[in-house]
C-alpha cells in the first residue's frame, strides 16, 4: 500500500553566515491516506520548513520525501501561512485558480467551484474580492482553493492561526466538514493542541529546533469531538506533557 | 457626483484665469508679441487648425512609437532583470541613477546621431518612457511575498503559467505608474526633441512661431501639447482600468 507521505531519515537546514543552520534531524514519519496529521512543536522549530519539503518547495538535505510514491513537486496542495490568495480575484476566481494551474480550465470547472462554495456557506460571497472579506470568510476561500485543486494531500500551514478563539473554533469544525467530504490526506501544521486532538488522527510532537520526533499520539475519538470531553482534555494534557519534556535537553 | 462638480470647478478657475489675463493685456497694453491676449490665442487655433493637426499628428506618432519601443523594452528589461539575478543586481543601480540622466539635455546628441528625420524624437520619447517603466515593473515584480506563487509553484504549475497568473496582473498596478509619468513626458521628451532640430511637428512650429513673434500661435501650440497630454493621461488611465476593473 502506498503511503500518502513518506519522510525517511529527513534532514534539512540553511546555510548562515555563521555555518549550517539544522533545522529538521532524521525525521521519519508516514501518513496513511485519508488521515488527518497534525504537527506541533515549539515555534521556530521547522514546523513551516518540513510542509515547504513535503510540497517540493524546498529540497531536503539528507534523507528521502516521497508523495503517493513519487517526489513531492506538484503531487500535493499547499497552503500557505498568511494571505495567499491573489487579491485582484474574486473568492470564485481564487478558487478555479487551483484548476487553471494546471492548464485549461474544464468548462463545468465554474459550476462545481459555485457549488462547492454553496455547499461551505460563501454562496453571497462568489463574487466578493479578498479586500471585502473578514479575516475568517478569507481564510475559508483559501481552504477551500486548496481542497479545490486535483491532490489528494493537503499541507496546510496554521490556516487558521491568525483568527480570534470563536472564529477559530467556527472554522474548526467548518473545515471538518469539508474534509470530511473530500477524504483527502491533510498535514496541519497548528501551535494550538487542543485544535489538533479535535481534528486529527494522529498528532505529531516536534523538538525544538533541530526538530526531532519527540512523540506521536494517534487519537481514536469519534468526530465531531466536544472540547469539554474529559478524553480530549486528557489528550491535551499528554501532548503538552511531551511538548514540555522535548524541551529539556 | 462629486466628479462633475470638480470639473465644473476647474472650468471654473480657468475662465476666471482667462478673463483676468484678458482684463491685464488690455489694461497694460501690452503688445501681441510679448503677451497675445486669449482671445487672439484661440484666433490663432481656431484660424490654423488644420496646420497645428498636421504637427500635433507628427508630435503624436513620435511619442506612439517612442511610447511603444519604451514600453518593449522597460518591460524586457525587467523581466530579464527578475529573473536573471547577476542581471537584476547588474542593472538595479543604473536604473535607480538613470532617472537623474537629464534626458533633455541628450536631445541634441539624438539629432546628431540619428539626422532630423522622426527618429531622434521617437529615442528621446523612448529614453523618457523606458526608465520608469522598467523601474516601475520590476519594483511590482518584486512586490509581493512569496506566499502569493508559492501555493502554485507547489502545484507544479510552470512558471510561465505563474508569469502570466501571479506576478504579471500584481505588478500591474506599477507598471500603470510607470507609464502615466512617462506617456507625459514623452510628449515633453518629443517635443524639445523637435526644438533642436526637425522640419515638423509642435515643437518645429512654436519655434518657427516664436521667431516670428507669433505669440498667439506658440501658445496655440501648447493649447494643443496639453491637450494632447490630456488625451495620452486619460488613454493611459482608460488601459488602466480595462486591466484592472477592480483592487
């Protein structure tokens, strides 16, 4: 069976006028397709620069990434952090962008881009521009600009990292149920645990930087999950554990 | 509409200008030769019409063909500056100090190199157009974060593709800035052009004017430059918002 990620032994880092900056050490991982991943980890520990590998945007140093089999450049969708979408497009336009990627767009391409931004609530925003939206009804046309384009994985850099706590946790549960829909592979990136126990099947703990795995939790609780659910707290609870203990050498 | 009653005041202010300009030629007495009244300046316009056409059209197709070969190149140049990096910091600097090249004042060497035919005209408006446009493109090709191309660039998507998508429509609002200060002063560019040394156009007509002490016709002349400018400003700005209907 062929994993939809594959990392063997990952090393990567920059070079610096004061030498070799390490940032990831011997990472190794895989993940199933149709499972949801989350990576946490202190900030400034990678976290960005293994999602900027997976998607081929960056060439490792040492060590192997393969997606579906293959090297990674163009086999996955990747979001990333910050606003991205092209602000002279409209929230429709910025969504069949994905499929115009890949050359000519598909004539019921339109069709389906409405359909889908009918089915995620931003029908009455088709045709609004970047500029006219809230930081959240944004961060949910580039989701769904991701979710858009022909990949089954998707790398998603704390997508919803910049919002308040209620908006956040709207769009938790919003973007649960487009993937739930779709049944694509997603890497999310998030420094917020409790966001990862809610929407993952596994969790991934990151050291400081050089990362290095320091745990792995899968969480087999049904979805949708309550955060008042004394399991996701006990979850929460041990992955905060692992991230405090990673950081004592 | 706050547009129509902007422009109604600017009428406004002209006329007011015009009527007191009038009032002091008459009441000084000044002679037509050292200040034509408006009046006789519109005479002068309305009676050589058809000869002010004839130059405005010449002075015109200057500045279009300079607007043209200025524009090709800026752009070209840009885009070879963006993508090829020792070019990018080769040329960054010069186009930086290009811009207090006084242009006017190469105008000479243009007739000298290129005769008095259009063509010396044609480089000076290119020369004019070519460095804010080249500054202007390259500055919008560099003005957006990677974050913009990067979600593309992982797709696969080739670059030629993301030319076209991302950076061609984010570095257009530059490139309009660049070629509204240049349009107009390609018009300026060809008409001192035309000053040192031509057998046509405005500029070849206000100095043939002006040593006739054909006041009332040299200022004929420049009624139609601004005009002109006008038009390439409105033309200019007319491209702007068919490209970029909406920010």
């Amino acid at each position: 069976m062929i994993k939809a990620l594959e990392l063997r032994e990952l090393c990567a880092g920059f070079p610096t006028p004061k030498g070799f900056l390490p940032v990831l050490d011997r990472l190794s991982f895989s993940v199933e397709r149709g499972e949801w991943v989350s990576v946490v980890g202190p900030s400034g520990c990678g976290k960005t620069t293994l999602l900027r590998i997976c998607a081929g945007l960056l060439k490792p140093h040492s060590g192997s990434v393969q997606v579906f089999g293959k090297p990674p450049r163009g086999q996955a969708a990747y979001m990333p952090q910050g606003d991205s979408l092209l602000p002279w497009r409209t929230a429709l336009g910025n969504i069949l962008a994905a499929r115009e990627a890949d050359g000519r767009l598909e004539p019921e391409a339109k069709k389906e881009a409405l359909a889908l931004l009918a089915d995620f609530g931003l029908a009455e925003f088709a045709q609004s521009f970047p500029n006219e939206l809230s930081g959240g009804m944004r961060q949910r046309v580039a989701l769904l600009r991701t979710f858009f384009a022909r990949r089954d994985l998707l790398l998603l850099d704390e997508p919803l990292g910049a919002l308040d706590a209620l908006t956040r946790a709207e769009l938790q549960d919003w973007l649960l149920g487009v993937w739930q829909r779709f049944q694509k592979t997603v890497i999310f990136v998030t420094h917020d645990v409790e966001e990862a126990v809610i929407l993952s099947n596994r969790v991934l703990v990151l050291t400081p930087r050089p990362a290095r795995l320091a745990a792995l939790f899968p969480v087999d609780l049904p979805r949708p999950r309550e955060r008042s659910d004394p399991r996701v707290q006990g979850k929460r609870e041990a992955i905060l554990g692992a991230l405090a203990s990673s950081r004592v050498p | 509409m706050k547009g129509k009653t902007e422009i109604l005041w600017a009428l406004l202010v002209v006329a007011v200008l015009l009527g007191l300009w009038e009032l002091c030629v008459h009441l000084l007495q000044l002679p037509p030769y050292v200040l034509p009244p408006p009046s006789r300046i519109f005479l002068a316009f309305a009676r050589d019409f058809p000869l002010l056409l004839h130059h405005a059209l010449v002075t015109l197709a200057e500045v279009g063909l300079g607007l043209g070969i200025g524009v090709f190149l800026g752009v070209g140049v840009a885009v070879l500056a963006f993508y090829v990096r020792p070019v990018g910091r080769a040329l960054t600097p010069f186009l930086v100090g290009s811009q207090v090249i006084p242009v006017f004042a190469v105008a000479p060497l243009f007739v000298l190199w290129f005769g008095f035919g259009i063509w010396p005209k044609v480089a000076v408006a290119a020369m004019i157009v070519f460095f804010p446009v080249a500054v202007n493109f390259l500055d919008g090709l560099r003005s957006f974060g990677p974050e913009l191309v990067e979600f593309f660039q992982a797709l696969g998507t080739p670059e030629h593709r993301i030319f076209r998508m991302v950076r061609v429509p984010g570095a257009l609002p530059f490139f309009f800035s660049g070629l509204r200060l240049g349009a107009t002063l390609a018009l300026v560019g060809a008409t001192v052009g035309e000053w040192v040394g031509a057998s046509r156009g405005l500029g070849y007509f206000m100095i043939q004017a002006n040593a006739r002490l054909r006041l009332d016709r040299v200022f004929a002349a420049i009624l139609v430059l601004v005009l002109l400018g006008l038009g390439l400003f409105w033309v200019v700005g007319l491209g702007e918002r068919l490209l970029l209907r909406r920010r």
